[in-house]
C-alpha cells in the first residue's frame, strides 16, 4: 500500500510543503520497509520493496515530534540494519543464492558477516556522538521502561543483531568431521541472541511496551 500511494517517492519541494502529512508517510513507508526486509530473511521470502526504487531520504522529517532526539539516530540505524539482512537473504538464501556452490554461498556469508561487526561498531560511535550511552546492565523491572525507552531499545536492538549473525552463520556448513548440521558459531550466536531477548522481557512489566518489543 505505501508504494501504491508513492510513499517511496521523493516530491518536489513545493508538493512536500503542500502535504503536511509528507513525513508522516515517510516514516511509515521506512517502518513498512524494515518490517519487509526483516521478514525477507526470517521467512525465506523475497522482499517485496527494492531498494532502486526508493528515492526519499533514509531518515525522518523534521516534522516528526519524538519524545526524545536520539530517536532519530536509531531509527535511521533501523533502516541500514533493515537495508543489510536485505541484501543478506539475496545473497544467501534467494533462489539464484541457494544455486550457488556451499564454498561460495559461505564465503559471502563471512564477508556479510565482517560487514555486520563494521555496522556494529559504526552504529555504536553514532550513538555516543548522539548522546546515547549503551547501559550497562538491562533496566531493571522497576523502572517500568515505557514503548518509548531509548535503554529498552539499545538492548532489543542486540536481539536483532544477534538473530542476523545467527541467520547468516547458518549458511555456513559445520566443519566435516563434527557434530550436528550446524556451524559452531551459528549456534553461539543464538544463544546470545535468547540471552539478550531474556534481558528485554525481563524489565518489561507494561503491557503497551512488551506488545511493542514483541511486535518489533
């Protein structure tokens, strides 16, 4: 529905200033799209947006009201997370990539792999320039983390990375001569994956926030 109605398409600036709602249907259109890639790779399904077909920017409108600035910093790191597992399912799990010999479809899974750990530590210098600072520990249940908890988000964020590690290092076959099916790192990864979504259920006692966390 949003590329029906052109939400993806860029306007000129004296139709984006006659449509108040133009940043509204911007950030539906970036939240639909993060949703889409998403799913893309954890159900083993082609995307449905493309990315050469998106010419507004990869950012909210200034007319957005946020409870809080650093919004803006995390949901464009949504975005280029969204963009990455995108790519991600092409090269590894699309038909043209499941056509492709293991030894090349783990080679791409390596180099997505180093690519991940370069957005991590990117995303983590933006945050500090932001202002945001990674918690040391989960928040904890009294605190009551509203939908809106730039500390809740820092750590679901973290499930989201680690199920993207986990999907990726499944492209990777085990090493001949071990047990199971599964590469050694593959599985590391989601355990922490687990561990990290326990520490986002744990302090989440308000109902609006855990259908938020559980619906992202």
């Amino acid at each position: 529905m949003c590329q029906t109605l052109g939400y993806h398409r860029r306007t000129s600036a004296a139709a984006a200033a006659a449509d108040p709602a133009s940043d509204l249907k911007a950030a539906l259109f970036w939240f639909a799209y993060s949703n889409d890639k998403c799913f893309s790779i954890r159900f083993g399904r082609s995307s449905m947006i493309q990315d050469n077909d998106i010419t507004i920017p990869r950012r909210l409108g200034d007319t957005i009201h946020l409870p809080d600035p650093a919004w803006r910093t995390i949901f464009h790191q949504w975005i280029t997370h969204a963009e990455f597992v995108g790519k991600a399912y092409e090269q590894l799990y699309s038909p043209t990539a499941l056509t492709h010999t293991p030894e090349r479809r783990a080679e791409n899974a390596r180099r997505l792999i180093r690519t991940l750990d370069g957005m991590s530590q990117n995303m983590r210098i933006e945050r500090e320039a932001a202002g945001i600072l990674t918690p040391p520990t989960p928040p904890s249940s009294e605190s009551r983390p509203s939908p809106y908890s730039i500390a809740l988000s820092i750590v679901s964020d973290d499930v989201m990375f680690y199920s993207a590690r986990t999907l990726i290092y499944r492209a990777i076959p085990n090493e001949p001569g071990s047990n199971g099916s599964l590469y050694a790192e593959c599985i590391e990864a989601a355990r922490k994956a687990f561990a990290c979504h326990h520490d986002c259920m744990r302090p989440v006692a308000n109902d609006l926030a855990r259908a938020g966390y559980i619906h992202w």
